[in-house]
C-alpha cells in the first residue's frame, strides 16, 4: 500500500468532481472527492483507502475488486463497453 501526492496547475484545478464512498470490511465509510476520469484505485491510496491492486491497476488480477450499485440503470448507459 502506497500513496502518491501530485500537485496541479491552475488550469487543472477546474476539473470536474465526483463524490466516491468507499465501504471499508469493518462497514466504515470513506467518502472522497474524485476528477472523472481519475482512476479509482489511485483516488482510493490518495485518501489513504487501503485497496490492494497488485497489478498496479493494469485490470489484471482484481485486487481492488470494486462494487456498484445496481438500481441505478442510468449509470450503466452511460458506462463505454
């Protein structure tokens, strides 16, 4: 587990936002702002979110298993395949 600080540049800092929860084992909740676009498991060792991701992130052997709600139809339509 690892964490990373990055700084941004005026330009950057009107990226668009989203709120992200993340549900810890022990049910505690950790929510965070995020850049859309950002990946999740870097947003997560940014807010100190302990998330495994032994790949590194490349999709590759699902350590940062995440889950999504499934009542929310909109948020799948609008997911790229």
């Amino acid at each position: 587990f690892s964490t990373t600080t990055t700084t941004t540049t005026p330009e950057e800092e009107d990226n668009e936002t989203v709120p992200i929860t993340f549900i810890n084992p022990d049910e505690t909740e950790v929510t965070v702002e995020a850049e859309i676009g950002e990946h999740l498991l870097d947003v997560a060792h940014a807010h100190n979110v302990e998330l495994e991701g032994a790949c590194g992130g490349e999709l590759a052997c699902s350590t940062c298993h995440l889950i999504f709600p499934t009542d929310n139809p909109e948020l799948w339509e609008s997911l790229p395949e």
